[in-house]
C-alpha cells in the first residue's frame, strides 16, 4: 500500500513539472495568437512610441529654452555695460 502511494506521488509530481506540462513553439513572425497577448504588445508599442516623442519635444524644448537663456543673458551684459557696472 505504501508503495502504491508513493509511486502515484512521484507520477503526480512527474505530470506537475513545466517540462512534462508544456512544449515549446516556434515563434510566429507576426506576432502571437492570444488577442489578450497582442493587446499588451499593441499598448506596449504605444507607450514606447508615446515616450519616444515626449522625449524628442523635451530635447526641443530644451534646446529653446536653452537659447531663449542665451538671449536673456547677452541683454543683460548689455543692460549692464550701459549702465557703467
């Protein structure tokens, strides 16, 4: 009796394991079969592409403001070479 209870443990833990559970598939090239799958990646993408912009407008707005600082300064040496400071 113990023998038999330990034999369809093992086979219970023999099925359980990922291995025995699952084959591997070849990845298809255009993307996966499960809609819920394709839902994630399609809103990964456009996160990606959402930061990918934000990150291009922030470089262009730092470029502006750096020279819109530029430009602040150069009128301020000037205010102060007029004023004789």
């Amino acid at each position: 009796m113990r023998r038999l209870a330990t034999m369809t443990m093992l086979a219970a833990a023999i099925m359980a394991s990922p291995g025995w559970a699952q084959t591997a598939t070849a990845p298809t090239a255009k993307g996966h079969s499960d809609a819920i799958v394709k839902m994630r990646q399609e809103i990964a993408a456009a996160r990606k592409e959402y930061k990918r912009k934000v990150a291009e407008a922030q470089k262009a707005f730092d470029e502006t403001k750096a020279a819109a600082a530029k430009e602040r300064d150069a009128a301020i040496k000037a205010a102060h070479a007029t004023a004789g400071a």
